[in-house]
C-alpha cells in the first residue's frame, strides 16, 4: 500500500508497496499515499463506512495562500499494509503479511522505511469494537482480531481491522501513525503493471513457491506444489506486475521472511525511482489512472490529505531515503514455535529513532542499512 527522494512526487513511493505489499504490499507503497485524501485529522482517525471508497481525485494547489500541508513539520509516521485477502473465502479475514512504517523525522529533510516480521511477538490491546479482549501473540492476528464485526461473523471490516493493528504497531515502536493505507496482493500487481513495470537488481536466485515461469498458479499436491516454476536470477531485472509481486512474497529461501522483508522495501524503492524518473507524481490524471486501475484492492484508513503530505515532503532528497533491515530470531518454548522477536540491535534502533539519532546508531551499525 501501499517515497524516497522525491517532491512532490514523494507521494508516489507509499504507493508502491507494498509491499506488500504491501505492503504490502503494500508497503507499502506508491498509490498509497495518493490515495490518502480525505479526513484532515491528523491523529490518523479510520475512516468510517465502507473500506473501499470510490477513487479520490488528486487535488491541485492553490496558486494564492500558503501551500498545502505548509502546517506540517514532522515528524511523520506512515504505516503501509499489504494484506492476504482470500476474497474467495467467504467470511475471509485479512492477515497483514507486509507491515512497513515510514519515518519523516522533524524538518521533513530525511526518510526511514522499516518492516516488521508478521510473526513478530507483539501485545495486542483490547478493542472492544471487534469483542477483542487483547494478549500477547503475532502481529498478523491484530488485523484479523480488529476486522471481526460483532453479529456479522462473515463480513470482516479491512478498514476496522486496520484501526488495531495502528494501535498494535504504535504501542509496539512508540511512534504516533499519522496516516495509513492497505493494500491487497492483487492490488500490488495492478498497481505496477500500471507503472509499466520495474526495474530492481535481485540480489540473490530466488525460487517461487507459487507460479510457473508463465505466470500461472502451480498445482498444489501432497507436500507442496508441483510442476515447473519461475526463477529469479541475480542480477538486474525488469518485473511486471505478478512478478514483481512473486518475488516479494517468496519467504522460502535463504534469509526465510528477514529476506522477503528485504525485497519487499527494494522493490518499493524501485517503484519510486520509477515514478520520480518518469515524473509521474506531476501528472494528476495518470495518478487518477492508477488509483482507478486499484479499485477496491486498495483500502483507504485515513489520515491527512494526500496533497498536504506530497507537498510537505515535497524537499526530502533521495539520497536521504534509507531502508532499514531489523534483526530478530525465532523465539517459543522448546521445540514449539511461537514467533519472532527483534534483537537488542533491533529495537534499539527504534530508541534511537524515536530519540532522532537514527542516522548515528545506523553509522555505527552499518549492517542494518538495505542495500538497493
């Protein structure tokens, strides 16, 4: 769902991800963030009502009066989600497989694009709008506790679901989320064959699970999947939209989902060049394009509008864009599994960027900075 060095044109980078998508991806994500207009309450409020809103045209300033979002300082917090929505599963709810965070700290002149395990061992709060009473288990379940719709067993809120899993992730890094948005596998794809593509160098041969070199679904048999499969070699590559979405969500491979999480921010960052080279971001019919192109794969949850957000951080240089990699290992009881948890290293990172002393603690560990 859903920006690195870009003016205004930084509102496309919340738009691709997503990664994951989404995450999310969405990711979070370049669309993202365009789609974000609406409510002005900068609290981040959800959005009320259906979770799948007509598409939103973009805005164009004001040539009098200040421009928009001249009152916004920083610092932001952005939370992107992609998420598994099983649309062909009735009464499906959405898990959030992609969770990245995007910190613009105070003077808005530098960018911090971070992910969480979805199986990171996190403390759900109780919401009571979805009879939830809280505890301790894997980030994935906030969205699906929170999209429960008490008497409606079969119809989960998307949008609902969001509103816990902010709470979820503000609580767990201390940041406040001023704005958010969702963004569902299918929309990942849309959303970059609607870019035409991209371009991202894959920094090791990944194998997918799930499609055949053709693009279609493998078969699913006893213990897996069979039949030929499609193979990313390393080295510089041009990823259309299922592609590009395949590769981010192979979590198989060497580095398990601590190396998917890595794709999913290279391939955000690669959608923003994309957009920034080709000046996309300037052009508010082919933003109304895209957004089209995403329906109701994208869910839009609040927050400032989108022109204020662009507009504000319409002077953060690229190469003030750093993706950061936080490293966690498996934790449970004895044999039993129980999810994944930050090292010191990890979290301590999150001390320092809530302290604004992010760019020292990443000097000094140098290792936690993602390479393109």
């Amino acid at each position: 769902m859903v920006l690195g060095s870009m003016a205004p044109r930084r509102r496309w980078l919340l738009l691709g991800l997503t990664a994951l998508a989404v995450v999310a991806l969405i990711t979070a994500g370049t669309v993202v963030i365009t789609r974000l207009t609406g409510d002005n309450k900068p609290g981040g409020a959800p959005v009320s009502g259906s979770p799948t809103p007509s598409p939103i045209r973009t805005p164009t300033p004001s040539p009098s009066g200040p421009p928009p979002g001249a009152d916004i300082t920083g610092p932001l917090n952005l939370l992107l989600v992609g998420v598994d929505t099983r649309v062909s599963v009735p009464g499906w709810e959405p898990h959030s497989d992609a969770v990245l965070v995007l910190h613009v700290p105070k003077g808005l002149d530098r960018a911090y694009l971070f992910s969480l395990p979805r199986d990171l061992v996190v403390d759900i709060p109780a919401f009571p709008k979805a009879g939830y009473k809280g505890g301790k288990t894997k980030l994935t379940h906030a969205m699906s506790f929170g999209s429960r719709v008490p008497g409606k067993p079969k119809q989960p809120s998307t949008a609902q679901g969001y509103e816990l899993l902010r709470s979820t992730v503000s609580g767990y890094t201390g940041l406040r989320i001023d704005a958010g948005a969702v963004l569902t596998f299918n929309g990942f794809d849309r959303l970059v064959n609607a870019l035409g593509g991209v371009d991202i160098y894959v920094d090791q041969r990944v194998e997918s699970l799930h499609r055949r070199p053709d693009g279609k679904y493998r078969k699913s048999a006893p213990g897996g999947y069979k039949g030929p499969q499609q193979v990313y070699e390393k080295g510089e590559r041009h990823l259309n939209g299922w592609q590009a979405l395949d590769y981010a969500r192979q979590r198989y491979i060497t580095g398990g989902d601590y190396a998917r999480q890595r794709h999913q921010q290279q391939l955000i960052k690669a959608m923003t060049r994309k957009i920034l080279d080709e000046g996309l971001a300037r052009q508010p019919e082919r933003v109304d394009q895209v957004v089209s192109a995403l329906g109701d794969t994208l869910v839009y949850v609040g927050g400032r509008r989108i022109v204020d957000i662009a507009y504000a951080l319409s002077g953060l240089p690229e190469n003030r864009f750093t993706l950061v990699g936080l490293p966690g290992s498996g934790v449970g009881k004895g044999s039993a599994y129980r999810g994944e948890q930050l090292t010191t290293e990890g979290r301590k990172f999150l001390t320092e960027l809530r302290a604004g002393r992010a760019d020292a603690y990443l000097a000094a560990h140098p290792k936690l900075v993602v390479k393109n």
